[in-house]
C-alpha cells in the first residue's frame, strides 16, 4: 500500500473536511471561511509526500458491514484524495490514478445486504460460512477453547455471494469491522463471554489473521476491552486504541463515544504516529469552531415530514392527512407516552438550563436508563429502532435527521431500513480514522 498524505498545508484542510459532509445541508468548514488559521507548521505531524507515491491504490472491505457506514466513508476518502492531489499537483492525470474502492461486504442481515448490493463489488452473508467445519460455539465454553476452535477452522473458501452466486472474497488493503456491542454495553447487560453474540467477534478476528489485510479498523462501545484484540491478535499486528466521539470532527450534536482499534500488520512500515497524527487532525477541528449542532439536524422538509406522519399513521391503521399535525403525541404508543411523561418531569427537576433543547429517547425507559440531552447540549447516543422525541417540534426527529447527526448519506438507506441509523458507525469518525490509519501506513 502506497503512503497517503492526509497533512501537509493549510489549503488542503478544507479539502479534509469532505469527509464530514455527508449532504449539502450539513455544515462545512475551512480556514478561510471560518477566519481561524490553522496550527503551526511545526506542530503537524512529518508526513513527506511527492507525486511518486501519492497516488494510493487500495481495495476495502468489511467483515461486518451493518448499514453500510464503512463504504460511505471509502467513498468519502476517496472523494477528499482526489482533491487533495489535485491541490498538491494541479493535474487531474495524478488525482485520477488515485482508486480507493470498496470490494468485499459481509453481514448476516437480509434487509443491510440489500443495502450493500449497490455499493460492493462482493456482498457476503453469515460471516460463519468462512468456518465450514465449525459447529456453533456457544458461550458454555472456555474462551480460549472458543477461539483455538475458530482459529484452527477458518477457511478461504467460496462462500455465498450475492452478487456472483459463490466466489472467493477477495484479499482487502483494509479491513472496516464493528463487531457487535451488546456484551459489552449497558443495553446489553454488559455479559461480555457469555453473550453469544461475543462468537462473531471470535470468529472475525480468527478470518482476519488467516486472511492478514495489511490494515484493520475495529470500532465498538467505549466499554470495550481493548485487551481482547491484544491477546487475540497482536502476534501478527501493532495494535494503537483511539477513544472516538463525533465532537472531536465538528458534529457537535450527537453523543456516540465509541473506541477504534487500528490494527497494522507487522510486516508493514508506520511513518507516523497514528494517535499522534489524529490528536492533531481533531485540534484542527476544534481550532476551526462551530460545529454541528442539534437544530441544524432539523433538515426534514414538510414532504418528508408528512410521509413520516403518515407513515406511522398506516402503521397504527389511522387516516392519512393532507399536511403535517402540530403535535404527534396522539401517535405514540402508551408506554411511549408514559416514558415522555416521566421524562418531562424529570427535566424540570434536574435541569436548571432551560435555553438547551428538551430531547428524549422514547426507545428507553427512562426508570432505567435517562436518555435525554446530555450536559452539553447533545443528543443521546442512537440505537436499533431510538425515537427521538424533541418537545419544541412536537414531534420525534425523523430517519433524515437523524442520519445527518450520524453524516449519513439518507438516501442510501431507504425506507425499509429508516429505523436502521442507530445501528451503524458514525461515518465522519470513521471517515478521518480512516484517513489518518492510510496517511500513517506504508
């Protein structure tokens, strides 16, 4: 893999920020327009680039793709390469030989390889269909017993591909995965080993040591042990941990910390420091202000609005109506509007702010967990099926706006999958950790 850079001069910060915006109603920024000068020379990272090795070729791929957040963050990258070449060597010859694709998805979900088709030159299903010889494991066995059997059967083998039938997946630069998170956060009662779902990580990282893409990105809940990748993995990788929030790159309107495992293969060269080199790319964004804030996700037109209203009103067998309702509280479920009662009286004890926008999750119950605006004006974190209830609209947030809070491309989604935002990563994050592991790696 060709060294990337990602950093070199003011000029091409703004073009770094593409990767952020996810539509033309999300905010963009660059040191001109803002006023704010970017750091010093001699604080950036020594990243040297000329037009030999400038012109990156890689294949991307993902073991567990979810909604598709990884491919629209390739897509983004490639998009800010291109006219950062073009900046650097004013030639479109350069910037055209610059070719990051996405190859290879896989998820055991219908509905998200629907999704996938479109943007995958491969679409896989159960990532257990690399383990042809494996019987489940299940949580009733050691750890170590687990992953010595998932080891021993990974295979390379033709697996079912939605594209060609059955064909071989094909050999990646880099590696996109979030493995599931439920044994390790809240919602899923922290079960760690002994949630099932913990097999999917075990067998991921045993396909990925038999198939050793130079580069692994592997995101999950912030109450991940990161030490699970250390045992399982570092014979082969240097392994670097980042904590990650949406704050960090300018989306200032969501809370989603998550942490991102970089994983480098050891038979590849580093040429800067990754932690380093992205605590300088999120003191850009913080040097340059402003940000994403939680009404500038309230992009939903009175189309949109209303197809949401109705929508929900087919669901619950209501008449449909010629423009939107001033309230959808009549809408809700019963215990949704118990939980919005309980909230309601919970923000006029607890909050003493009352400029900040009152936003609950109507998904949780707020006896057990309080899913609200958090200290600093954000939104909660974004879950499978979260309704997110703003009491100064009257209504919840709908699948668009909170696909822009997440830099998703809205479209790409659908309306079989609107209730799938949760259920993703957040792709501005992913999209400059993905830039800064390609501009530190050789």
């Amino acid at each position: 893999m060709e060294q990337m850079e990602l950093l070199s001069e003011s000029e091409s910060m703004s073009v770094d920020l593409q990767i952020c915006s996810g539509s033309e109603s999300l905010k963009s920024w660059s040191p001109d327009e803002s006023g704010s000068e970017s750091l010093p020379a001699s604080d950036m990272p020594d990243i040297d680039v000329d037009q030999a090795n400038a012109t990156p070729v890689a294949n991307f791929g993902s073991g567990m793709a979810g909604v598709g957040c990884a491919e629209q963050a390739v897509e983004r990258v490639h998009k800010a390469f291109q006219e950062l070449l073009l900046c650097k060597f004013t030639t479109r010859a350069v910037a055209k030989r610059s070719t990051l694709q996405f190859v290879s998805a896989c998820d055991v979900s219908r509905a998200c390889q629907n999704l996938l088709m479109g943007r995958s030159e491969h679409v896989f299903g159960d990532i257990r269909d690399a383990f042809p010889t494996l019987e489940m494991l299940g949580p009733d066995r050691p750890v170590a017993e687990r992953w010595a059997l998932a080891k021993r059967a990974a295979a390379n083998v033709p697996r079912i591909c939605r594209c060609h039938v059955a064909c071989r997946p094909p050999p990646v630069t880099v590696d996109i995965s979030g493995s599931p998170c439920q044994p390790w956060s809240r919602a899923g009662q922290k079960r760690r080993w002994t949630d099932g779902r913990s097999d999917l990580l075990l067998l991921w990282a045993a396909l990925m040591l038999k198939q050793e893409p130079p580069v692994i990105l592997h995101e999950n809940v912030s109450g991940f042990p990161t030490s699970v990748l250390e045992d399982l993995m570092q014979e082969k990788y240097v392994i670097h941990h980042l904590r990650v929030e949406p704050h960090h790159v300018g989306f200032t309107c969501v809370n989603r910390p998550r942490v991102y495992s970089v994983l480098v293969h050891r038979s590849r060269a580093s040429v800067a420091d990754i932690p380093t080199v992205y605590h300088f790319v999120t003191s850009f964004f913080n040097s340059v202000g402003g940000g994403l804030s939680i009404r500038d996700c309230y992009i939903g037109s009175v189309e949109e609005t209303l197809e949401e209203e109705n929508f929900c009103r087919r669901a619950k067998g209501l008449d449909m109506v010629q423009t939107p309702s001033r309230s959808w509280e009549c809408l809700l479920t019963e215990q949704q509007q118990k939980y919005l009662a309980k909230y309601r009286e919970t923000w006029q004890q607890c909050r003493s702010d009352k400029e900040q926008e009152p936003v609950f999750d109507l998904s949780q119950n707020p006896a057990r967990f309080l899913k609200m605006t958090t200290k600093d004006g954000r939104l909660p974190t974004f879950r499978t099926n979260t309704k997110i209830w703003v009491d100064g609209l009257s209504r919840w947030l709908l699948p668009v706006e909170m696909a822009a809070a997440m830099a998703m491309n809205y479209g790409v989604l659908g309306q079989p999958n609107r209730q799938q935002v949760g259920n993703g990563m957040h792709v501005a994050n992913c999209g400059v950790m993905l830039a800064v592991a390609l501009a530190c790696t050789r």
